[in-house]
C-alpha cells in the first residue's frame, strides 16, 4: 500500500528536488497547478515561467490558430508542449546541465454560470528522465464533475499537481501512475482517456492504460483506434453517427465479423445516417472481461490485439447497462447512435428491465434506453433444441412489458439485422475457445483468416505452443 500525499506534500517535494526544473503554460480554467507550488515554498528552483494566453488573439500568435476553431482540444496541448519545451531547452540546456526539464500545460473550459458547459480539459507534461535524453510525453483528458466553476478550478490544481508528482515517483510503476492521479480528487472528476509515450515507455502497451482507467473507476469509457493509440470522443465523434458493436470477441469469430459487417451496412443505409460520417466501434465490457474471475489484463490483450488487427476501434467500458454509454456518447453531441446486440442478450437485458422496475418506473426505465436517436440493432440465434431462428420480433417477453416491447417495434426503435448468413449462427466463441485449446484444428474454419493466422504466429488465448525437442 503506498501512502497517500497531501496535494501540498507533493508539491513541496518536487520544489524541494533540485534536479527538476520547467515552465507552466495554463489556458482558461486552469490557472491553479503553479499556485500550488508557489504556495508551498521553494518554487524558485522548480519554476523557470509560468505564462497563461487567456486572450485567443495572444494565444493564437503564440501557438498559432487551430482549425477546428477550438481551444481546448488535443492538438492545442500538443501546440503548447512544443512550443514550450523547445523554447525552455534552447535557452537552458547549456545553463542545467545535470537538470531534467519538464513542461506543464493545460488547456481547460469550466462550468459557466448558464452549466451549458460541464467543465472539461486537456492536461499534459512533456519530461525527462535523465538529463541527457529524449523527453517523455503523458497527455490526459479530463471531464469535472463539481457543480461550481472554483471548484473545478481547484480541482484541477489538484490534478496538475498529482501528474507532476506521479511522472517523476510512478514512471517505474505505469499503473500507480494511473490510479495515483485522482488522490485528493475522488467523485470530483473522470480521467477518460491517458496516453503515455517517450524512450522511457516503449515498454508499455498504452491499450493497458485505457483498461486500468476502467478497472480503477477513473472513468466507465475508454478507447483506442486500430493502431492501438489512445483516443478521446470529443476528438473523433464529435457530432458523428456512431454504431456501436458489443460482443466478448474471445476470439473474433465468423458470426462476429457478420454481425459487424451487416449491422454497419444496415446503420448507414438508415435514412436520417450521413454515411460520410459514420463510426464504427467494438465494445468489451469489463463485466465480459471477468466472467471467469479475475480480470486478466493477457486475455484482454489478446481481444484487443484481433479487433485492431482487422482495422476496428475498441471501447473499453464499465457500462453493463447501455445507459451509461449512451449518456457518455450523448456529451459529444452524437447525432444518431446504433447499439448492435444479440437476441439473447436483449432478453435478458429486457428481463432485467422488467422485474427490477415493476412499479411505476417501468416506463422510465425504458426511456432512459430508448431516446429519441437510440436504435437496437438485434442479431439474431438459434433457438436451443428448434431449427426456428430467435429474432426481435418472436421473443418471449414478459407480458407485463409486451406493450411497450411492441411499441418499440412499431417505432423502429428495435430492429432486426437484415442481410446475416444463417450459415453461421452455429459458431459459439465459447466452443471456439474449448477448440483452440485443446489443439482442435477445427476452429481455424469459425474465424477470418486474419484471426486464425495471428492466433497461431502470437499464441493467443492458450493457444498450444509446440514444444521441438532436440538431440545434442
């Protein structure tokens, strides 16, 4: 168990370590990561500049404008650490010869006094290690959740303080890293998204990160695209029409790649879906992802590594009830959102709805699902014991939520994949898996090529490793 600091304890342990010096660059919000170091004692031999381009004018010929047109996003930070750091090394580096230098900078909107915004930012730090090599980079998108613009300002001076702390304490320990950048700030913010990279890192699989800020209730959302890079939604899906895919992929299999591929077809033939702007997203949930037990971060790994090899951008949640996705994706101004799921896990899902809300909650349990720009797409099974396909449309509902289930339907709320292969709803992953193992090559014929292929060369999932004995 490590010991849990005083915001000002760690402050005054970085003023007090001589060999680490930089500048802060802090945007908007977020004018309170200095203060705590200046406050503290000692700042002298910690700060080389503290700097804040409030003015978009001032900002802009400093960092140069952003053609999105906004000012806190990924790419301004981006801007600031270069800026900066360069700035700070040409001038210094022949001056601290035995100093690691870092930068801080921060670019962060809080809640207005009309809460049209919610209060969200860009954190990151540019850091060396040794004082002769290339820096390191940690990025963090941050949402505040306190319901008062100084609070969320002290927040995230707070925050600043713990990244400062944890890349120069934790950079042996990536995962206390992770957790330790919410002491001092439980309930009051949602660290959705941390990308660690520099000489110092290439050992680290940034894929972890986005588990461990799952695993460790820092967010209920995370992803990662296809190369496997940390991503953020306000960046990517920012008024998009996204499907997402939800499944335990252990491994991709054929029925897997059908759903994905019919159900995105379907989505963007849709007649109120842009085409032009659709996403396509693979969710594992960690309720999935621990259904033996223990999570197993290999196991995870493995998932992950299958669905970005055939080009697909990974969801990472703690959102066992779509609501909590929803409401997420609902900040970034989602325009029409596709959910794709099996008919079985929608009956449980409809089951569960009913006898946990049997009183007057019903109606509004349902509608916290089904909103206005929500579609279930229904991937269907066969039925146990019947040649008779399981579809949207025949299953067996409750009869006390039938109405509502058929007002659903009628709606077109609730739709059935068109256009699967029927040839295919033979394949369980489950069944795969027991295969795989046991050395039964069959299961080579259930999955895409790709799959079997990178099974086979990374032993994946437990896949049997020939063991070559030799004569000497």
């Amino acid at each position: 168990m490590r010991q849990l600091l005083e915001t000002e304890q760690k402050a005054l342990e970085i003023n007090l370590n001589d060999a680490i010096y930089g500048t802060f660059a802090e945007i908007g919000a977020g004018q309170e990561v200095a203060r705590y170091f200046f406050q503290v004692g000692g700042a002298a031999g910690t700060i080389a500049k503290t700097m804040s381009a409030y003015d978009k004018i001032y900002s802009d010929n400093i960092y140069g404008p952003e053609p999105s047109g906004r000012y806190v996003c990924e790419a301004r930070l981006y801007k600031m650490l270069d800026h900066e750091y360069e700035l700070m090394h040409s001038r210094l580096q022949n001056e601290r010869l035995d100093t690691n230098f870092f930068v801080f900078a921060d670019t962060v909107s809080a809640i207005n006094f009309q809460r049209t915004i919610k209060g969200d930012g860009w954190l990151g730090i540019r850091f060396q290690l040794d004082p002769d090599g290339e820096p390191n980079d940690i990025v963090l998108h941050v949402r505040m959740l306190d319901n008062d613009n100084q609070l969320q300002q002290q927040a995230i001076g707070i925050l600043g303080v713990n990244l400062i702390y944890a890349c120069f304490q934790f950079n042996n320990n990536p995962e206390i890293l992770v957790q330790s950048l919410v002491d001092n700030l439980r309930g009051r913010v949602k660290i959705d998204m941390i990308r660690i990279t520099g000489p110092e890192f290439e050992h680290i699989d940034n894929r972890l990160l986005s588990l461990w800020l799952v695993k460790h209730g820092l967010t209920e959302v995370a992803m990662f695209g296809p190369d496997g890079r940390n991503l953020h939604a306000s960046e990517f899906l920012y008024k998009r029409d996204v499907l997402v895919v939800r499944g335990s992929y252990r491994p991709v299999t054929l029925v897997n790649q059908d759903m994905i591929k019919t159900s995105y077809q379907q989505f963007r033939s849709e007649s109120k879906v842009n085409p032009k702007k659709t996403i396509l997203l693979t969710e594992i949930t960690m309720d999935n992802l621990c259904t033996d037990g223990e999570l197993d971060e290999r196991d995870f790994l493995d998932r992950a590594e299958l669905l970005n090899t055939l080009g697909q951008t990974v969801v990472i949640s703690d959102c066992e009830q779509h609501q909590k996705l929803i409401s997420y994706l609902a900040d970034y101004r989602v325009q029409q959102l596709g959910l794709v799921v099996g008919v079985r896990p929608l009956l449980d899902m409809i089951n569960a709805k009913y006898y946990e809300n049997m009183d007057d909650r019903l109606l509004a349990a349902f509608g916290e699902l089904f909103t206005r720009n929500v579609k279930l797409y229904v991937y269907p099974a066969m039925q146990e014991g019947s040649a008779e396909l399981m579809t949207a449309h025949n299953l067996p509902i409750p009869e006390g939520v039938k109405f509502l289930y058929r007002h659903l339907l009628d709606n077109r709320q609730i739709v059935d994949v068109e256009g699967y292969d029927v040839d295919l709803l033979h394949i369980f992953s489950k069944q795969v898996l027991t295969m795989l193992r046991n050395g039964d090559s069959e299961w080579e014929k259930m999955v895409p090529t790709k799959v079997a292929k990178l099974i086979k060369e990374k032993y994946l999932f437990g896949y049997p490793c020939e063991i070559l004995e030799f004569e000497y």
